[in-house]
C-alpha cells in the first residue's frame, strides 16, 4: 500500500543528514500559525464573499437549483472555515474526485503516525494544512452541481490581469525588438538576454495572490527598469549554471532531429504568467529548445495559480489586446500550442499534498515524464516549499540534500521568498539577513535562482 511505502521514507538524506520536522502552526509564532490563523480564514471569508456576488448570475444560468447549490457551498465553506478555527481534526473527503483515495491515504498516513493527536489544522504539517483548505474548496463545489466548475478565484486572477496591462505592454514591445533581431545574436548576447527574462519571471513571481490574502496584487511599473537595482536581492544566484546547461545542450547537437525540451512548472496566472509564456518564447526563438512543457494545476489552487482555463484565457486575452505587441504575441503563443511546440500538462499530483520527493511512489508516470526533460524549471514559492518538502532545515544545507533524491533532470527554482524556508545560503548569510530585515523571508523582498544537477551524480 502507498500508505506503508511513504511511511518506508528513510529519516535521514542519503548522506546522513537529517530529516528535520515539517513546518507547521503549532509553532506558535511562526509564519505558518500566522496563516493558519489569519491568512487563510481571511481567504475563505473571500471566496464566501464571491459566491454570495455571484448569486444574480447563478439564477440566470441555472434557475432556483442554481441558487440551491450556491447557499449549499456556502454552507459548506463557513463550515471548513469554523473547523479551521477551532482546531478540529482534518476529515476525508467525500466528492469521489480521483484524487479523493490519495488525499484520504495521506490522512491515514499522519494518523498512523508517531503523532498521538489527531492530524488538525494547528497541529499538522503546514503544507499539508494549506493545500487541504484549497482542496476542500473544490469538495464544497464538486457536492453541489452545477458549481463544479465554478472558480472562486476567477475574479481576482482576471483582475490582476487586466491591471498589470501596462507592465504586460513594456515587457512585451521590449521582447518583439529583440526577438526580430535574435538571429543574428552572438553567444554573449543570446546569454545576457536569457539573464534578463530569467529575472523578469523570477520577479513575477512577487504578484500572487494568497500572500496578500487575495488582495490586489499586480505588477503596475515596466518590470526592466528595476531590475538592476533588485539585483542585490537575489540571495542565491546559479543562473550561469542553467545558462551552461543550455549553451552547452545547442552547441553540442548532434543532427536536426536531437530535440531539447524545456519544462516550465507554472505558478500565478495574470503577470507571472505573461513572463513565462515570454521567457518560453524566447527558448524557442532563441534555437535554446525545441519543445516546451508547461505544467499547471487541474483544480483553483493558492489563489492566483494557474489552471488550463486560465492558460487559455490569457491566450486569448493577449490576441484580443488592444495593444499591437501585446496581441501579437497572443497569436504567436497561439500557433505555438496549435503545432505542438508548447504543450500544456496538468497532473493531479500538482495539487496532491505531497513533498516531490514523494513523486516517484505517488505519480511515476509524472515523474517520467519529467525525466525526459533537460531542463526543469519551477516557479514560485510553493513549488519551492515542495521541492524542499517544507521542513525546517538550516539555511546552509545544500539544495541537493533537501531534494531528497528528487531529482528527475537538471532543475532550477525561480522563486520570491514568501515562506520561511531557505536552504543553499553561505554561512552566516541567514542571519544576516535576519538581522536586517525581520521579514526577509516572507515579504517577496527577496529571491533566488537556485539550480541542481543532482540527477548526474
Ligand atoms: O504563488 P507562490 O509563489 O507559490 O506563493 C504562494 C504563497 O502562499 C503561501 O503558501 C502562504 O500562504 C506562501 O508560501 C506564499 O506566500
Ligand atoms: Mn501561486
């Protein structure tokens, strides 16, 4: 059983090292009771709000039954946030989805734990915690048809679309100049503007919407003329590393049909998303890749990520611009799905609870699949609390070691610091900036381009 195989993972890395506690709300104080405490009821109270708004349009669409099932998820909502609040123990889930036997494998895998209390909302794993609520907002929608599919983040990513429009204007006019003259680029120049992409979606990542409570949250300035000036802030910074990885993968091929394939794990939809579709762009236009894969979550998830409607929305948002550079890179985008250059994926394991050193006994064929890629990159700050399984390690361990073997191909983190988690720094470096900056690692202030090649050794 899954179960009894998860609960086989050894305590300690491969190296000895080990394995330290998961982040968690009962550590009073720290970042995750202050989102367990405040954050996330504060999100609920959102999606509540939106239903309730939408009532007018439910009754159109769907009549009286409409209505029914809106009062019903509704209820169902208040109820999961009441549970949060006082401390009850985690439940099951009852929708029948085909994740609900994992999610529920994975309760009776804490409960079978050495933990005598029962997994609940301020005791458990943080991650496990946050990614539970955003799962059990989708059961409160799934029990009630016709609201299946209805997104309660909907608005807010839309939103935070439409006010980023200026920022999403620079970035693309800055792209289309470059990219009509990226043939006759040298090496040097190809790497400086990979450099800069690079960072442009690293910085994207700061507007998401679960850490401002899905509040407003865009990016409203030309993201390139700050750039230099946030330099300073990237704390860890292997760039020249993932440049090596794909300079050396387009020198060395060997005939027209050798194929480089880029995968991109998606975060936030509305800005950071533009970046990535525009740093994939650029892989592709640049002769860097072939193919690229995007990977995106199959149910709403932390607010702002990215779903496939949201995907193709943007894509479609981007051609209908009024803005000549903006549509054109909609069109491009476009035809770049439609000959199978880009493809999109989106596995349930990427809203399962899981750490990714999970992935091989939890989604082999995920993990297969991502080992046929030769460069992975991961947006964001959750995929970052996954990648290192959301633990409390010291800030100097390596990246490799809090991997924990996860280590399908060369892979690399783009992500603004929003949880208090870091791993890779130079001695004395964490408390450093800790000295400096009380909320270093929580503010978005700060980032990382953190690479492993672990996959070699
Ligand atoms: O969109 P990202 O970068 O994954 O960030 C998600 C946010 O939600 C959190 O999980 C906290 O709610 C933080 O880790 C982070 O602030
Ligand atoms: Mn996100």
């Amino acid at each position: 059983m899954l179960r009894d195989k998860m609960a086989e993972m050894p305590t300690t890395t491969a190296l000895g090292v080990e394995v330290p506690d998961s982040l968690s709300a009962k550590y009073t104080g720290s970042f995750a009771y202050f989102t367990v405490k405040d954050r996330l009821p504060q999100i609920l109270t959102k999606a509540v709000d939106t239903v309730h708004r939408n009532m007018e349009t439910f009754f159109e669409k769907y009549g009286q039954e409409g209505v029914e099932a809106e009062k019903r998820a509704i209820s169902l909502m208040s109820k999961l946030r009441n549970e949060l609040q006082t401390d009850k123990p985690v439940l099951p889930l009852t929708d029948g989805l085909p994740d609900a036997d994992q999610w529920n494998e994975y309760l009776e895998h804490l409960q079978a734990g050495p933990d005598t209390e029962e997994p609940s909302w301020f005791k458990s794993p943080w991650l496990y915690m946050e990614c539970y609520m955003y799962r059990r907002i989708q059961e409160s929608l799934q029990l009630n048809p016709p609201m299946c599919d209805f997104d309660v983040f909907n608005e807010a990513k839309t939103q935070s679309f439409f006010t980023s429009q200026q920022a999403i204007i620079a970035i693309c006019t800055y792209f289309l100049e470059m990219k009509n003259k990226i043939k006759c680029f040298k090496d040097t120049q190809l790497k400086a503007e990979f450099l800069l992409l690079a960072q442009v979606a690293l910085w994207g990542n700061r507007c998401d919407l679960s850490i401002s409570g899905g509040r407003e949250n865009s990016q409203k300035l030309n993201p390139l003329t700050s750039l230099e000036s946030l330099k300073p802030s990237i704390l860890v910074d292997d760039s020249e590393f993932v440049w090596e990885v794909l300079i050396n993968r387009k020198k060395n091929k060997t005939s027209e049909t050798t194929c480089t394939r880029i995968d991109i794990v998606l975060d936030n939809s509305g800005f950071e998303l533009v970046t990535d579709l525009i740093l994939a762009d650029f892989l592709l236009a640049s002769g860097l890749a072939d193919v690229i894969h995007f990977h995106g979550k199959s149910i709403p998830w932390f607010v702002s990520d990215t779903t496939k409607k949201d995907f193709d929305w943007t894509l479609k948002q981007m051609q209908a611009a009024n803005h000549m550079q903006m549509s054109r890179c909609g069109v491009m985008w476009e035809k770049n799905m439609n000959q199978g250059v880009w493809i999109y994926h989106d596995h349930l394991f990427w809203t399962l609870p899981h750490e990714f050193c999970d992935m091989p006994l939890v989604a082999h064929d995920l993990y297969a699949e991502l080992q046929k890629s030769n460069l992975i990159f991961f947006k964001g700050d959750l995929n970052y609390r996954k990648l290192t399984g959301d633990r409390k390690w010291s800030y100097t361990v390596s990246f490799d070691t809090a991997l924990r073997g996860f280590q399908p191909a060369p892979l690399c983190s783009l992500r603004t610091l929003k949880a208090d988690i870091q791993v890779g720094l130079k001695p004395g470096q964490g408390e450093q900036l800790a000295a400096s900056d009380a909320e270093w690692m929580i503010s978005g202030r700060f980032a990382i381009i953190q690479f492993s090649n672990s996959y070699q050794t």
